[in-house]
C-alpha cells in the first residue's frame, strides 16, 4: 500500500473483506491509499470491467480532489459510494 500510494495511484480490488479488518484500514489511512473496492465478490469480470469504465471518470475526480485517504465501493452500474472508516 505505502508504495502504490506515494506514487498517487488508486488501488482497486474485490476483496471485501478488507473492510473488516482494523489493521488493513490503519494500512490505508497511515499510507493515505485511496482504495476502490468492488461492491461485491460475485461479480464478473466483465462486470467489473464495465463497472470501473461506467465510473472511472467519478473515480478520478474524487481521487483527486483528495489528499488524505479515501476508501470508496464501486457498484457495477458504475456508481461509487464513499465509505467512512
């Protein structure tokens, strides 16, 4: 996490139950990570895919209008919802 977010680059992944585990977060906020998790783990990769391109345009506003961290679920009808953690 340290070294992908010193770079400033988001980090996206479907696995959720990364935020359920305290030390995973104190990882995000201490590396000031901005994390976009899928919302859910059955989805499909293209799912996914069409997911992410509906809101990548949503994902690199907030990730850059943010200089702390930011964690962030993204549905795959392309809409994201900040989670605050």
């Amino acid at each position: 996490l340290p070294t992908v977010a010193a770079e400033d680059r988001i980090i996206l992944t479907a696995d959720q139950r990364i935020l359920n585990r305290p030390l995973e977060i104190e990882a995000v906020r201490n590396s000031k990570a901005k994390l976009f998790v899928y919302s859910s783990k059955e989805m499909t990769g293209e799912a996914m895919s069409s997911g992410f391109l509906a809101a990548a345009d949503k994902i690199k506003e907030i990730a850059m209008s943010r200089s702390n961290y930011l964690i962030v679920k993204v549905y795959k009808n392309g809409s994201i919802m900040e989670v605050n953690k």
